[in-house]
C-alpha cells in the first residue's frame, strides 16, 4: 500500500503506557481534597480578624534566642513553605534549632474590603510582632518576607526599625518599575481603582488568569504529561498533588491593600522611590539598616531579580547580603534545590546574627 | 479601538427613545399603577425606570466588551497561528519514532511559550486586556445597581448600605486598637 503510514513500535507501546497510566491514575493519587497540607505541628497563639499567628512547635532543643517570624504573600497560603516533609522550609529552620512563628492571613472577604497597607503593617504585623517580642521577652525578632510578604515586610522594617534585628527578603516585590514580567505589564496597564470600587476585593478567579498565562504551555501540558508518565513514582505523585492544591487555592487580597500595592509599587512606583505613606508615616528605605539578607532566582517569572534586587542598593544597612539563585519563584522555597542549598545558607546567615 | 461614532449615534437614539417612552408609560399609567400596586410592592413599580436605564446602559457597554473581546481573541488566534507556521517550518515531518516525538514536542513548547509571552509580555496586549477587565467591570457595575434595585423595592440591605456598614465597622475597630493601646500603656487620647 502506497499511502501505509509507518509506526514506531516503541512510539506505540509509550502511547498506550500512557494511556493505561492515565486510566491508573485515579487509583494511583490521592484527590486534592483529600490531602492535608497542614505538616509540621502548630500552635495558633494570636488571632485578630481573620489574621493568625502560628508557633510551630520545635523538634529540637531552641538554639537561638532571637525568633524569625515570617510574614508570608498575599497570593496563595502559607503552606508551600512547609509542602512536603523533605521540602519544608519550616521544618528544616526548626531543625537549625530556630523558633519559627508564621503570620497566615487568613482568607479575607467583603467585610475586610476597606483594610490596607496601614491596618496589615501598623496593625496585624506590628501586632504580631510584638506578641512574639513579648512571649519571647526580645527585644527584636528576626523577620522574613516572602514575595508579596516582602513588600509587607520592607515597608514595616522600614517603620519600625528597632523591632527588627535582621531582616531576609525573599523574591520580594519592591520595584515595580524594573520588573520584567508578564504579572508586572498587566498590573501597570489595570484600572485598579475601578476594579477595587467595582467588586471590593481582588476576586481569585482573575489571580488564577494571571497564573494561567504564565508558561501555559509549559504548566498546563507539559507538566500533566510528566504527572501522567510518572503516576508509578508515589513521592513524584504525592509531591505533584500537594503543590496542585497550593496553587489552586488562593484567597481574595482586601481591596485597600491591592488598590495601593498596585498603585505604590508597580503603577507609580513610590515605595523604592522613598515616597509611599502608610498610616500617614512616610516610608524611607534608608530607615532600614539592620542586616538584611535580600534572596532572588534568576529563573522567577513572577517577581523578576531586577524587580528585587534594588532592595539592596536602597537600604543603609552596612551588613547586607544578596544571593542569587539559578532556580525559580517556588524552586527557591520549596525543592530539593532550596534544601541543599538556599536553606543552609539562609540558615547560617540567621544563626551568625541571631542572639544564642 | 472603540464603538464607531454612527453605532455610537443610533444607540444614544435607542437609548432616549425608550427612556422617553418608559417615562410616557409610567406617567400614563401612574394613577392605574397605584391602583394595582399597593404597599411595598409599589416602590418596585417605581423602581421598573432603574431597571430599564440600567438595561439599555449595559447593552451600550456590552458593544465596547465585545469589540474588547474579539480583540483579545484575535491576538491570542493569530499568535496561535504564527507560532504553529514556525514549528511547521522547524519540524516539517510527523515524528515516527520516540526520540523524534520527544524532540517535536519540546520544540513545539518551545516555539508556543516564546510566542505567547512575547504576546503576554506587550503593551498592546495589556492594554487590550486592561480595557477588556474595565468593560467587564462596567457591566458588572450595572449588575449591582440592577440587584440593589430589587433589593431595595424587597427592603432589603443593598451592596452600597452593607458597604457602609463594612466602613463603618473598619474604621471602629481602628479606632478600638488605638484606645486599647493608649490604654494599655496608660496614656491619653493625646498619646502624653
């Protein structure tokens, strides 16, 4: 026959491997309700609205004196920093014998549409904060911020400097301005008032738009075909479900609070410029001059280096660090990658300036 | 790119007519209206004006949603399209065997993640995007004010009183924090 269209056996075979795998699956992995992202155990020891404080309860004797509270983002929860047993930011700083409290902002709705950056810094935060100073009789805490958390960060280190003894950046959004990605060019062209006066608070459903657009061929392909040829592989599969359920799941940023990030940060850039104002206090960046520990990846196509990094340049710290990383948003926090070799150094960092 | 000034025209005709003609209605029909209509049900007959306005509004943003839309669909179909004629030309033959498909498909990812940030990445998508979001904000806007019309005429809370109430509580709890903390360090309102 002229027209026979020749087949690879092996093509064949991988082709129905696949398919069997895909009718396997359901057996194979679990559903994203039934998984509980909730690893390392927790007291909650504040609450305020919607706002929770945790402890997380340390497995080895407390080595340093000085605690790290760790204001997460906005955007998504709290969990991708403590995802999977061997991929938990958290459980490997409580191992460092490091006391580790976590702010959860919890999921905001409609009531909490008029709170913004003055009630998270000069309210939840500062609160927080000096829960932990008190329980834990220091003076300063050790702060980090992670991606939207370190913008929350930097502007309350920035006007409260001697409650904090070092300060560690992680991807943080700070220069709007710089910022080279896709999340960066939509926010600089939305009409943000409209948007926060129209519907309250920023809806996750247009959150999730912004994600979807960022490598859809690569996140929404690629990716299932890889979960789909590994199903065999229960640490590949567990691990894929658990971050699946992270990043389906994120709540409604307050109206306030989006309103003037996008605002301040990315539409007229006032924060690295020294001229944003929370609560009537004027943020000055030269206000911040603890150690600061500033950690960006080269690979983040959500908060790019160029956006971060001038947080190092802008402070008047004379103890300041920068690390760069060849991985990416997530990679940094939550893979093999961030455990081999962003944590300890991070860790190290904290103990060498941290109170014994 | 927006409604053509002759589209623009005929709507704002369609617009006054038919507000012309609900008022006409409504005032020729006032005195049977409030035969028929009686007690809280009232308020909705005279409410029905709202509805419309709010109806005919919406349609003429719904023209500006629509041309937003096509817009943005267009961008995304002739993006799909150049990027599929260069994986075409990069990978002119079927993969027949498993190492060919691998590499076709890592190419083909390749190919549509470059040509779709690049999209992504432009002032013109953006901006597209942006008045697309703003259109859709717009029609929602009449939405609301539709609902807190029914609302309304039922006597039942509208999104602008829960709104302000939700201000109200915001601004109270405000104020509770600061007192509690002069309080607690055993001051003044003045802070001394």
């Amino acid at each position: 026959m002229a027209n026979e269209i020749k087949v690879d056996p092996q093509m064949l075979a991988e082709f129905i491997k696949l398919n069997k795998n895909i009718f396997e699956a359901p057996n194979l992995a679990k559903s994203l309700d039934e998984i509980n992202l909730e690893i390392t155990p927790h007291e909650v020891v504040y609450t305020e609205g919607k706002v929770r404080l945790l402890h997380f309860n340390p497995p080895v004797q407390k080595q340093l004196k000085t605690p790290l509270v760790i204001a997460y983002a906005l955007i998504n929860r709290f969990h991708i920093l403590d995802i999977h047993p061997k991929k938990s930011w958290i459980k490997h700083l409580l191992n460092q014998g490091i006391d580790v409290y976590l702010i959860d902002w919890g999921t905001p709705t409609q009531i909490n549409r008029h709170e913004g950056f003055d009630d998270y810094v000069n309210g939840y935060m500062d609160n927080c904060i000096d829960f932990v100073r008190k329980e834990t009789l220091s003076n300063a805490v050790s702060l980090q911020g992670y991606c939207t958390g370190g913008t929350l960060s930097t502007v309350y280190s920035a006007l409260y400097p001697k409650k904090i003894k070092n300060l560690t950046l992680t991807a943080p959004v700070i220069d709007g301005r710089r910022d080279s990605t896709v999340v960066s060019n939509l926010a600089k062209h939305m009409d943000v008032d409209k948007l926060v006066d129209t519907l309250g608070n920023m809806p996750p459903e247009l959150m999730y738009y912004v994600f979807s657009i960022l490598k859809p061929f690569e996140q929404g392909f690629e990716k299932y075909l890889n979960f789909f040829k590994n199903i065999h592989d229960q640490e590949y599969v567990e691990n894929f479900i658990r971050v699946e359920k992270w990043v389906s799941d994120t709540p409604p940023i307050p109206g306030e609070l989006y309103r003037q990030w996008i605002k301040d940060v990315y539409q007229e850039n006032l924060l690295i410029d020294n001229k944003m104002y929370v609560g009537g206090k004027q943020v000055s960046l030269k206000n911040i001059s603890m150690p600061l520990l500033t950690q960006v990846a080269v690979g983040d196509h959500l908060v790019s280096p160029e956006c971060s990094m001038p947080i190092h340049y802008a402070v008047s710290s004379e103890d300041k660090t920068l690390k760069i990383y060849p991985t990416g948003h997530v990679g940094m926090i939550a893979s093999s990658f961030s455990q081999k070799k962003v944590l300890p150094e991070y860790a190290q960092w904290l103990v060498e300036r941290s109170e014994k | 790119m927006s409604i053509p000034p002759d589209l623009k025209k005929s709507l704002a005709n369609y617009k006054h007519n038919s507000l012309f003609w609900t008022d006409l209605l409504y005032l020729m029909s006032n005195r049977q209206q409030s035969l028929a209509a009686t007690g809280p049900f009232r308020k909705f007959a005279i409410n029905a004006k709202t509805l419309s306005t709010e109806t005919i509004e919406m349609n003429e943003d719904m023209t500006e949603f629509n041309t937003r839309l096509s817009e943005y669909y267009k961008q995304l179909t002739d993006t799909w399209n150049e990027a599929q004629k260069e994986y075409s030309r990069k990978v002119p033959e079927l993969p027949n065997d498993v190492e060919h498909m691998e590499a076709s498909k890592r190419i083909w990812i390749d190919i549509f993640e470059n040509y779709f940030t690049r999209l992504f990445d432009s002032a013109e998508f953006a901006e597209n995007f942006g008045q697309l979001v703003s259109s859709e904000l717009e029609i929602a806007k009449h939405w609301n004010n539709m609902a807190s019309t029914l609302l309304e005429s039922a006597n039942m809370p509208t999104k602008k009183e829960m709104d302000d109430v939700y201000k109200e509580l915001h601004s109270l709890r405000k104020r509770v924090a600061k007192l509690e903390k002069i309080a607690n360090k055993g001051g003044t309102p003045n802070g001394q």
